[in-house]
C-alpha cells in the first residue's frame, strides 16, 4: 500500500519547483492541489496558448479567494499558495525543476514529442526504481537486458546494431515511436536486426527490456513482423498493401 509522503517521512525531499505541462482543464488543478500542501514550492505553468495560461492563473487565485472565504485556508496561506507561480509559453522555463508533470493531451504522439521537448531540458527522466546496475547485461545466447533509459548510441555500440532512433534519446522512447503505443509487460516489437520484449514497466515508460538480436531474434515466441511494431508499412496503398 502507497502511504502519503505528507503524512510519512518520505526518503527523497519533496519537490521545490514543480512544472506542469498543459494549462487546460487538468493540469491547473494539479497545480493547486501541490501548491495548497507545498505554499512555498514554485509552480511553473506551461502551454502553447497564452489564453490558456491566463485562464489558469485567474482560475488558481479563484480557487483560493473561495478556500478563505469556507474558511478552509487563512488569508495569510492564501497569499503563499500564489506566490512563486509562473505561466509561460516557454519550455526553457522547465531547468531548475524537480519534478515535471504532463496533463496535456491523450493524442499519443504528440505526448511523445512533448516527452522530447521535456527531455532536451531537464535530461533523462530516473525514477526511485533507478539503479547503477548495469545497462546492457547478457541474458542467454545474443539475449541481453537493457535497462529503459539506456541511450540508443550505448546500445548500438554494446551489440553492434544500427537502430532508427527517430529523433528519440533512448531505447524506451525507441519502443514508443516504433510501436506508436504506450508500453506494456509482454510487448514484443522489431527493431533493426533485433527484437525487444519489455519485461518492466514504471510510470508509462519501459524500465527493463530483453533484446534478442540477429538469429535469435527468429526465435522469440510471436515476434512481430508488420506494423505497427514492425516495418513501416507500404505507402502505395492507404491499407499498406502493395
């Protein structure tokens, strides 16, 4: 059972400065939620649309003008959850924080180019499931483990294999673009010269994965061999066909 870190003493600090990407219907909720627990934590709004932003902001300082006037929150914590949050349209705004939340869209790919856009900022995303274990482990006859946050170059250098990166940094955002889903345990994709199974995966994101390059690539039980997991398909026909 997950305990609430407000209540218990957690074993990482709570956060400082806190981005939430999407100003929309979510993501400023959120944002009030962790600001009336943390007053003194700063909050950083990011969206594409301005009015968004500015709709956000009234709706934050709405939020807590009726909390004083239940009688929930003192005037003197009311002005604290509003200081130190900031709207922007700009994702540079994102260096310097310790946690960076998405509650921008369900659309799948522009969720990744999103994680992208985040990534180039605030770098590799590691969870409290991180360990220094290694990032490539054999696992069998030309089977190894690769751990989700391996940089695809490691990887290509570690089992001499050319992957199509697709504009991605890692081996699990590899998954992603290649299979245009989210991952789950059991998922097996074709990679150039590989197949991946994902064996772990934590917040949306493949930890850990098995790799089955070359000849035994063939013999991974239900391997793919089209799309979506696989090969592009044939652009001669809206089906794919040829």
């Amino acid at each position: 059972m997950h305990q609430n870190p407000l209540i218990t003493r957690p074993a990482r600090p709570l956060p400082s400065r806190v981005a939430i990407v999407g100003a929309g219907t979510i993501g400023p909720d959120i944002g009030y939620y962790l600001k009336s627990a943390l007053p003194d934590m700063e909050l950083v709004l990011i969206d594409i649309r301005q009015a968004a932003i500015d709709g956000a902001l009234e709706r934050l300082a709405g939020y807590a003008a009726k909390g004083v006037k239940r009688g929930k929150m003192s005037e003197a914590k009311a002005a604290r959850v509003l200081e130190h949050i900031e709207g922007t349209t700009d994702y540079a705004a994102l260096a310097g924080c310790d946690w960076v939340l998405e509650a921008a869209t369900e659309n799948l790919p522009l969720k990744h180019r999103i994680f992208s856009q985040v990534e180039e900022i605030v770098g590799p995303v590691e969870d409290e499931f991180d360990t220094e274990e290694p990032s490539v482990v054999p696992d069998g006859d030309r089977q190894y483990i690769v751990l989700g946050s391996t940089p695809i170059g490691e990887v290509e250098r570690a089992l001499d294999l050319e992957l199509d990166d697709n504009d991605v940094d890692t081996i699990s955002g590899l998954l992603v673009s290649r299979s245009q889903k989210l991952p789950v345990v059991g998922d097996r994709i074709k990679l150039p010269g590989a197949v991946a199974e994902v064996l772990e995966v934590n917040h949306e994101r493949a930890i850990r994965i098995r790799l089955s390059v070359g000849d035994a690539a063939a013999d991974v039980p239900g391997a793919p061999t089209n799309s979506p997991q696989g090969d592009p398909p044939d652009k001669s026909h809206p089906d794919g066909s040829s």
